[in-house]
C-alpha cells in the first residue's frame, strides 16, 4: 500500500509540474507571439507606407522620364539637337515654350538642357550649374546608355555651393555600343520633390527618408535639420538583402524599428524610422490577460493531473509487465529507473534494426561511416595499398526492359543485374575494384576505384571501359541502357556530389541521338546561354508554310543544336516551342496577352522523357497537330468573307493607305456590312484590328530589331508618325514603345 501510495503520489507530482510547465512555456511563446505580432503589424504599416512611397517616387521619375522622351521625339528639338542650329521659328519657339512650361508647372523640375554632338545647344536654367558641372552633365549623359536614367549626382551651382541633383536624360543608346545622336537632360531638386512625396509634419511619430547607393540622405520628412544615425544607414546599403527590419539602440540608449527596401529600379533605399516602445505599446495591457489565464490553467492542469495519476496506475503496472515480457531481465520490485533503463536497452535495439534498414538505402550506401577494418567509407571499393590518393569516379545505369522477354522474372532479372560490378572487374581489368548498389530493378549505381593510386593511367582508356560496358549490356534481348559518368575523385566525401553528376548525365541522352554513355567532363563545357529564337523559329515556319515532308529534319536540326546546350537551356527552349506549337491556328485574338500556362507542363513532360526517339516523337506529334490546325483554319478562311479580310490586314498591315472602304471595294461588298463582319469575327472594330495587328508587328520588331529607331519601326508597322504611333502603343500596352524595349532588354540581360 505504501509503495502504491508513493507511486501514486510521483505520478501526481510529476503530470502536475509537467503541466505547469507547459503552461508556463505556453504562455511565455504568446506572449512573445503576440509582441512580435504587434511588431509585425507595425512593421506592416511601414512597408505598405515604404512601398507607397517608391510608388509615388516612381510615378515622378516615370513622368520626369517621359517629358525627356517626348522633347527628344519632339522634331523641331531633335533639329536643333542633331544640326545645333537654334535659329527662331514658329515651331521651335512653341517646342520650347512646352519646355519652359513643363518646367514651371512642375517646381521640383529646376532645370532643362538639350545636349547637342559637343555639348549644350539650349538649357532652361532656374537654378543654373557651373560651367563644369554642365560640361560634367553633358559627358556623362553622352557616355551613358538609357538604362542608366535616372541617376544621382553632387553638381556645383553657379554660386559655387554643392547640390545634390537627380537627373533624367533620354538618348536612343540602349546598348554600349549604339551611337550618340544628341539627348535631353533634366534636373530634378530633390529638396523640393520631397515635398510631393512626404509631409513635412511627423506621421505619428514615424519618420519615412529616401537614400541613395552610399547612404547619403536625399529625402525625408519630418522638421528640417532632422537626420538619421549614419553608423545606422551604412549597414543597410552596404549589406546584401533588399528588404528588412532590424532593431537599432542609438546613442541616447532609446530603440527604434528601422523598416527598409530597396527600390525595383536605381540604386535607391526607402527606409521609415518608429519608436520601438510606441511599436510594442499594447503588450502592458496583454500581460495582465496572460498572467490571469495561466493562473487559471494551472489550477485546472492540477485537477486533471490528480484524476490522472490516479487512473494511470493499473495501465502502468500492465506496461511494466510488457517491459518484462520483453526484456525477460526486468526484475519484478524494479522501479521507474529500472523501467527506464531497459526501454533505453530495448530502444537501442531498435534503432540498430533501423540502421541496418537505412544502410541499405542509397544515400546512406553513399554517405555511409567507416566502417572498422576499412580506411574507406563502405561504399568505395577497397585499396590494395593506403596511400590515400587513389581516383574513383560514379556510373549511373538506367536500363529499360520494357521489350525484353517475358519468360525472365524479377528475381532472375536482378540476379543479371547484381553481376555488373564484377563484369566491371573483368573490362577493367587489374587496375579498378568495383561496387554496386541496385535501388531498383531497372537502374544500378556503380563505383569504380583504382586499385592502387595511378592505376587507370589514361583517361581516355577508362573511357573506353565504359564503352565496353554498354556494348556488353546492348546485346540483352529486349533492353536499351543509358549510363552517365561523373568526374574522378580522390576526396571520398565527395561520393554524393559525384552521384549527382552521374545522375543529371542522363538528362543529355535524350537530346544526342545514338548517345548511350554521357561524361560529366562533356557537359559542363556545354553553352550555358538560352538557345536563340531564330534555332526555333526554323521548326515553326516549316509547320506555317505546311510542309510536312520537312518536318522530321527540322526536329532532327534542333535537337542536334539543343545537344551543345545545358540541359535545362534545352528543356526551356523546347518547352517554349511546345507552347508555341499550341499557340498556332488559334484564331480569336489575346489582346497581346501571351499564354504560358502549359510552358511549366511542358518543361515538366520534356525532363522526364529519357530518350532521344520518345523527345523528337513527341515534337513530331505536335508539329503534325499544329499543321492540322492550320489546314483546318485555312480551309474556314477560304468559305469565309471576314476571315479574308483578317488574312488580308495581316498581310499589308503595312500600307498606310490600308482602309475599310478600300478593302470592301477589294472584296466587293459595302463598307458597314465589311465592319460587323470584322466585329463579329473579332470582337473589335476595323480600326482597332488594324491597330492590334500593327502594333504586335511593333513589338515583333522592338524585341529582334534593335538597329532601328522608333520611327522606322512606325513606319514598317503602317503608321506615317511616330508620335501616333508612340500613343497608340503605351494606351495598349500602358508603357511607350522605349520604355517597352528597354524592359525587354534589361530582362533579358537578367
């Protein structure tokens, strides 16, 4: 009775310190939950508030970028630009007064500079530079590409004090290499732009500020002469995250909570400053909450864990004797202590059943410790000698039996495979040991090692080895192999790495036809760049043009050209054709929105095809798809007046004299009849199909033809001026037709 008691009473005591505990660390992680909430919620507001900002700051430097834009298209400045000759006319004089107007309308916009082939012709100076800050400005505006607009910059005044200026310039070089034909600077007094962008008074005691690349203050809001803590900026524009929070005890000892991102474009951090009490000010109030309810917990976890220890002894008593069942050492008068020593005997003897389990896997064969007796992991084959500094290398072998001979089981089969290590041996000769791990019945893992350091001599001759190898295993009846070779070793803990190599050989067999063995020494000398448009483009026009006996070359031309690339390279490039072969015939209009929702389904199908014959198989059957879309497009727009006319806009989109009445008198019916036939077909008005149809044509050539200017592409797109042309793409596609190509340029430059 007395031992029951006290066993009844250790039960009590331990549930009930177990369950103050636990509401104690319960109640420590709310609180500590609910204080990094709170922080959270703060530090919310302030990147919502951060990210508004560099939206607002982003919309000036886009409308600063855009009147450059403008005054550089502007053809009465671009001749003066271009000759340098500013003689008065009507139309020079009403291009200027826009100038000095866009100046004066916009406070923060000081001054205006258009930079002829040696320097400024005319400038607009409300707060003029010295002469060599407008030498400076010319220099660097001529030099640079307009991927580089905006910038920050220290110019001196005319009054010899320093300003630090933003400025926005517009050229037509959008490579290094592009000639300089003239450009339009503009300069921006960030003094004055920050009042647009901040309030001057204190935003509930959080103070917002814009730096440049060096931590240099360029806005902020709040009192003039406020600042911020430079040991405190520095760490953030100099380290490699763009976006966080951090907690910064200035020097006075009281806290802030500093929020920060740096800007999408330029070189530019929006930082907000808050107190961290004001941040954690609703904690006081939850601690008087938390304390209650613990206190509440606490008494409830000690009713329970009395109900507990009492109904909890008969089920242990069973326990002990299922320990001493098990065990069959357990003495009947053991106690807790000696309970808990033969659960940790029959815990161990477990977890060796779980050891031997894993060993038997691949990356545990791979990784697996020394074992004693060997001065290698298990895995490696061992050395005749203990130098140390013999080579080993990894074969992956992929074998597909899917056509072999009915009459061979799975158990036979494995015992086939189970004997290539030792048919290694013997190709290999004297000079390699060999080891293998079979994962499955279609794959095997080899590791060959030398015999003694040196012993494969040439590389070449172990290459030829494995050549040997996969002649002896093409002759099985029914089976195809696919074996990758990674790179030799001495560093045995390198063993994962080279089974990876290996691995990914693979990826490569189904891009070479004929190709069986794959060396990860031929890979990585492989292009790593993304396969030009023009290698697809070929596959692409022979399917538009229908002619289907040419097909099978064209797939066989491209996989031969995706064989010098990466495999992942490859994968996109014939990931993106696949989605363009689905594209072709589609008839109804996307209002220049591309799809790519089966792109990631493509690239998925593609890098799990293993064969050279499955890959072009499949691309055949999709060319062949895409060939009967057409025809059957073709054949509706033979029977159909509307999709004549769409055919016949597609074909001279570029003649500006293309009309509605014209094409009607073309196709002999009347002009209304013509338009509702259009609008039905397309769902949009005649001029606007014409416009959609230019305009895809104009960001065609924006992407591929960058020689030319903005105006020539106007002109081979049906749009006698570039200034119409340039509106009616950024109200389609919400940027202009410059904006538009540097983005594209800049993403693909990554």
């Amino acid at each position: 009775m007395r031992g029951e008691r006290q066993l009844k009473i250790r039960f009590f005591m331990s549930l009930t310190l177990i369950s103050i505990c636990s509401v104690l660390v319960l109640a420590t992680a709310l609180f500590f939950w609910f204080r990094e909430k709170t922080i959270d919620n703060v530090n919310q507001v302030n990147e919502s508030v951060l990210l508004n900002t560099e939206t607002v700051f982003a919309k000036y430097m886009e409308m600063v970028q855009n009147y450059t834009m403008d005054f550089y298209r502007n053809p009465n400045i671009n001749t003066v630009m271009q000759s340098g000759d500013s003689s008065w006319s009507d139309q020079l004089y009403s291009a200027l007064s826009q100038m000095r107007g866009t100046l004066t309308v916009n406070a923060f916009l000081e001054n205006a500079y258009i930079m002829g082939q040696d320097g400024p012709v005319l400038m607009f100076e409300n707060n003029p530079l010295s002469v060599s800050a407008k030498e400076e400005l010319f220099e660097r505006v001529k030099d640079s590409e307009i991927k580089q607009s905006p910038y920050v910059w220290t110019a001196t005044m005319n009054s010899g004090a320093k300003e630090t200026l933003m400025t926005t310039f517009f050229n037509d070089r959008a490579f290094g290499s592009s000639e300089y034909n003239g450009a339009i600077a503009m300069t921006i007094n960030l003094r004055k732009l920050q009042e647009n962008v901040f309030r001057s008074s204190d935003d509930g005691g959080t103070r917002y500020a814009v730096l440049d690349a060096e931590g240099l203050l360029l806005m902020q809001n709040g009192p003039p002469g406020t600042t911020f803590d430079q040991d405190m900026l520095r760490p953030i524009v100099n380290g490699e995250r763009k976006v966080g929070t951090l907690i910064w005890k200035s020097g006075n000892g009281s806290k802030k909570l500093i929020t920060y991102r740096k800007a999408q474009q330029g070189e530019l951090w929006f930082l907000s400053e808050t107190s961290y009490k004001d941040s954690i000010r609703d904690i006081s109030n939850a601690l008087k909450l938390m304390i209650g309810l613990c206190l509440a917990l606490i008494a409830a976890a000690s009713a329970v864990a009395a109900f507990v220890s009492h109904r909890m002894y008969k089920p242990i008593g069973h326990l002990f004797g299922n320990i001493r069942n098990l065990s069959g050492d357990f003495a009947h008068g053991g106690g807790f202590e000696e309970a808990n020593r033969e659960l940790e005997r029959i815990a161990g003897r477990f977890g060796e059943l779980k050891r031997e389990n894993e060993d038997s896997a691949l990356l545990r064969w791979l990784t697996s410790p020394y074992r004693s007796g060997e001065h290698l992991p298990s895995a490696l084959p061992p050395l005749k000698d203990s130098s140390g500094n013999a080579a080993f290398g990894v074969a992956v072998l992929q074998v597909d039996r899917s056509g072999a001979e009915n009459g061979m089981n799975d158990e036979e089969w494995m015992e086939k495979i189970k004997r290539l290590p030792k048919l290694t041996e013997e190709l290999f000769g004297d000079m390699a040991a060999c080891r293998g791990f079979f994962p499955h019945p279609e794959s095997a893992v080899l590791i060959v090692s030398e015999t003694t350091a040196g012993s494969f001599g040439d590389y070449g001759l172990s290459r030829e080895r494995w050549e040997q190898l996969e002649s002896r295993i093409r002759p099985w009846p029914g089976i195809t192999c696919a074996i990758g070779i990674s790179s030799l070793s001495t560093d045995s803990d390198q063993l994962k790495q080279l089974y990876d190599e290996a691995s990914s050989c693979l990826q490569y067999m189904k891009f070479q036809n004929q190709a069986t063995v794959i060396y990860t020494d031929d890979t990585i000398h492989l292009n790593g760049s993304p396969i030009p448009d023009p290698t697809l483009e070929a596959v692409l026009q022979v399917v538009r043009n229908q002619e289907l006996e040419l097909i099978p070359k064209a797939i066989e031309r491209l996989l031969s050209a995706a064989g010098s690339y990466r495999a992942e390279q490859a994968t996109i490039a014939l990931s993106r054709l696949a989605s363009e072969l689905n594209k072709i015939g589609d008839a109804s209009l996307t209002d220049g929105i591309e799809r790519h929702s089966d792109f990631l389904e493509h690239y998925q199908r593609i890098w799990r095809i293993a064969s050279y014959e499955e890959l072009r198989g499949w691309l055949e059957q999709l060319c062949l798809n895409a060939c009967a879309k057409l025809k059957e497009l073709n054949t509706v727009q033979t029977r159909n007046v509307a999709s004549e006319a769409m055919a016949y806009i597609r074909k001279h989109y570029g003649d500006q004299t293309l009309s509605l009445n014209g094409l009607a008198d073309m196709l002999a019916i009347s002009p209304p009849y013509l338009s509702r036939l259009i609008s039905e077909a397309t769902g949009s008005s005649f001029p606007d199909f014409v416009n959609f149809i230019r305009l895809e044509h104009a960001r065609t050539l924006l992407m591929t033809e960058l020689e030319l200017d903005i105006r020539e592409i106007a002109e081979k797109s049906g749009y006698g001026s570039s200034t119409y042309f340039t509106t009616l793409f950024k109200k389609r596609y919400g940027v202009t037709p410059s904006k538009w190509r540097l983005n594209h340029i800049l993403q693909q430059n990554g």
